[in-house]
C-alpha cells in the first residue's frame, strides 16, 4: 500500500498533464488524488509506518522514548497529566491518531499557501476593475514581440525578488491580458513570466518560499544569497531570452479598445487604486519582517486596506455604478478553482512526504551521487515534478549546518557554504522545466488554462537550458 500511494499520485499527475485530452479539468483530479493518498495512507497507517520511512513517525518514536526514560520519572502524577507528555505517547501508540494530526499540521501550511494566493488574486482583480493596471500598459506602446518579451522579463525578474515569485506572477499574468490578445502569444509570454519570476526569486531572501525556508532556517544569510546567486539567476533568464530573441519575428496583437467605450473609474481613481494596491503588496514582506508573522497575514492586511480604500471611494457614487466596483462583486471574479487546484495538489505532496517516499528520494540521492552540484542539480529537475518545498525541508533535516572553519566535505555545509547556496538556486529555478513544479507555475496554469502538454513542447526545454547554465555559472564562480 506504500506503493500505491506513490501510483495514485503518478496517475494523478498523469491525468493533470492530459487535463486538455481527457477534458477534466486539474482542479478536480488534483482534489481526488489529495484526498485518496490520505486515504489509502491512514487504513493502511500500521503497515506503512512500520516499513519506518517516514521522517515524522521516526522523530516521534525518539521523542517518546525520551519521554518515557528521561522525563516521565521526574514528573509528579500531577505535573505528568498537565505536561501534555503524554499526547505524544498517545499518538505514537494510535497511528491513526498520528495520521490526522500530520493531515492538520500540513493544513496549517497549506492553507497559509492558499490565504495568500486568494489576497493576493483579490488585490490584483481589485486593481483590474478599476483600470488600474492601464497606468503601465498605456506606457508599454511596444509592440514588437521581442522588445515586448525582454521588457516583461526584466520587470518580473526584480519584482519577484522584492515581492515573490507567486506574487509577481499573478500581477503580471493580468498585466499581460490587456497587452496581447492572441491565447497562443500570450501563453508564451505568461510562461516567460514564470521562468523570470522563479529566476529572481531564488536569489532575494524572500523571493520564493524555499529561500525564506533556508534564511530563516539559518543555512544562508540575506547579503551573502544575494551577492553570490544573483549572478546565476541573471544568466538562467537571459539564456533562454536570448535564444527566443533569434527566432521571434513580428507583432503582437493588442486588444482592440472599444470607441466610447463606458468607464466607471476616473484617471484619479486608478492611479490611487494601482498606487495603494502594489504598495499593499509590496509592504508584505516589510510586514513580515516587522511582526514575524506569515507572510499570509500582511497580504489580508493589505486586502482590508484596499477594501476600505475602494468602500469610501464609491460611497457616493449611484449604485448602479458603485455595485459593479465594490469587492463582494469583484470576489466572484476570482479563480476558485486554481485554489483548490492548489489544496488538492499540495495535499498530495504532503502525504507523500508524511508517508516518507520523499525522504527516501532524498537519501537515493545522497547515497548515490555524493556530490553536492549534483545532488542540487538532481534536487532543481525533481522540483518540477513534486513540490519544492519538502525536497528542500528534506534536505534541511538531512544535512546539518557545519561549524565555522569546517574542512573537506562538511565545508560546503557551513553557513553561507556551497550547498545551502546552490541548494536556494536549484530549488527556485528548476521548478521552471514543468509548468505544475513550482507556485508561480501552478497559479500561470489555472489563471491562463495553460496546457501542461504546450509548455512541455515550448518551454521546458528553453528552462532546462537557462537552469543548466545558472548552475555552470555558479560552478566556474565557486567551483
């Protein structure tokens, strides 16, 4: 039954990829896989954990027997009962007890994901009712494809750096809508987005959520990330931008503006509207660092302040007018089925790294590579199949952080050593070879209804080139 987990999610993934030939769309097998991989999980639970794979029933076992030697005979019956000790004995001798706090505890992640990426939708449909985005794409007056392509790179590539990756996809995928008409075109340019968006992610600090992961965790710190990944990241967009530029020809087509065309936004509004609405998001991570709270909270936060901004702008405006602007109309704009896309695919990805089939990936790895470029490498293109969050937790809990001055091998695992470094580049850009391998892929996908098979054929490739040689740079760097 441990295999069958692993079968029901290949099968899954299968069916997510064929979504345009099997017409089923993702968010629906996703939410079935999620939901089956649990299941099989806790009726086989006895089984499964006992073939002692998985990482969280492994840690529990040795803290329970640490309990019961260490703790337990120094306690009062008393103090034993308030301690809470024993809960963990409890889940330990009920698997199926241990099963469901996992489920609860990857919730909690998972639906801090989810919070996010719903403000975040929101925010941008707020700004898109209001015109907002026509602040930029009335200064974009290009064009030319290629000339469109690079400008479009260059902005995502620094905006997700200072927002994140899942962020500045969102935004700039509605951007995109209102420069270029053609699904087709757009499709590529909203796939480009990706690649830039994941590419300066991964050397800000809090670009992507796998940095956050290891800036946090202490394996790097933020001007030693950025001094020695940005260099890579830079070349991991601008190689594929450069072989795109040679064989693109020709314009891009722009929606036709319609002659008379009704606005319920004044020029005023809009820029008050786009002015608080980016400044919300981009006071995200400014509020994370304030607080220490999720990320998910400053992006609520800031959806509160932009609700209220709109309510008050619209107050005395007929209803008519005002009802077609307020958010309770604009909420039913936003694309419910790509956060449940999101639920049922991380839900899957946390059984499979419950169960342990990630963690024995990850000691596949170790065993047979042994080298820390290849071992990142292999890290990156797995990422684009399972989420990278886990494969980089994975390797958090397998390798330690190595005292300062370390020599030989453990050298690369000291603070701010190759491994952690090449381990943030790998893990942000390599979940770019497949459009479902990484945040801002998943959200392109369902907000575009972008095939899984068209951006196999037109894009991984162009990803795996630019991937590669981020990471040839970092070796000639470092190496």
């Amino acid at each position: 039954m441990f295999y069958l987990i692993l079968v029901i999610f290949v099968l899954g993934y299968l069916a997510i990829a064929m979504e345009h030939t099997l017409k089923v769309d993702k968010a629906a097998t996703a939410l079935i896989i999620g939901v089956l991989t649990w299941t099989v999980y806790i009726l086989n639970v006895g089984n499964i954990l006992n073939m002692g794979f998985s990482p969280s029933w492994l840690e529990l076992g040795n803290q329970v027997r640490n309990i019961v030697d260490h703790i337990k005979p120094t306690l009062t019956e008393t103090q034993w009962l308030s301690s809470g000790w024993a809960d963990k004995i409890s889940a330990f001798n009920e698997p199926y007890h241990f099963v469901v706090e996992e489920l609860e505890h990857h919730l909690i992640e998972i639906s801090e994901i989810l919070f996010f990426l719903l403000g975040a939708m929101t925010i941008v449909e707020i700004i898109d009712q209001h015109e907002g985005f026509k602040v930029i794409t009335d200064k974009i007056t290009t064009t030319n494809k290629v000339k469109l392509l690079w400008i479009i790179a260059v902005i995502t590539f620094f905006m997700s750096a200072v927002l994140d990756n899942l962020t500045t996809t969102i935004v700039m995928v509605a951007l995109l809508k209102k420069l270029i008409v053609d699904q087709k075109t757009r499709w590529f340019y909203v796939s480009m987005v990706v690649l830039a968006a994941n590419s300066g992610g991964a050397w800000s600090p809090i670009g992507d959520v796998t940095t956050i992961m290891l800036w946090i965790g202490g394996q790097i710190t933020a001007l030693s990330i950025i001094a020695k990944i940005i260099l890579p990241s830079i070349v991991s967009i601008v190689v594929p931008l450069a072989v795109v530029s040679f064989s693109m020809k020709g314009e891009v087509d722009r929606p036709v503006k319609i002659k008379h065309e009704v606005s319920f936004t004044t020029y005023r509004e809009r820029i008050i509207v786009f002015s608080i609405g980016v400044g919300v998001l981009l006071f995200v991570p400014v509020f994370k660092t304030i607080t220490h709270l999720p990320p998910y909270m400053g992006m609520l936060f800031g959806l509160g302040v932009l609700w209220i901004l709109t309510e008050i702008i619209h107050r005395s405006k007929p209803h008519e007018v005002s009802s077609k602007l307020k958010v309770y109309n604009i909420l039913r704009r936003v694309d419910t089925p790509t956060v449940l896309f999101f639920l049922g695919i991380l839900s899957a990805v946390a059984c499979l790294q419950s169960a342990g089939h990630l963690n024995i990936m990850a000691g596949w790895l170790n065993d047979h590579l042994g080298n820390v470029y290849l071992i990142n490498s292999a890290i990156g293109v797995l990422s684009s199949i399972v989420d990278n969050v886990p494969l980089v937790a994975g390797s958090m809990g397998m390798y330690d952080i190595a005292l300062p001055g370390s020599t030989g091998y453990s050298a690369f695992f000291v603070q701010d050593g190759t491994f952690w470094e090449l381990l943030a580049y790998c893990a942000g850009t390599g979940g770019s070879i497949l459009i479902i391998g990484s945040a801002a892929g998943v959200a392109a996908m369902g907000i575009e209804k972008i095939d899984f098979i068209w951006y196999m054929k037109k894009i991984s490739l162009l990803a795996l080139l630019g991937y590669v040689s981020g990471i040839l740079t970092f070796y000639l760097m470092f190496g």
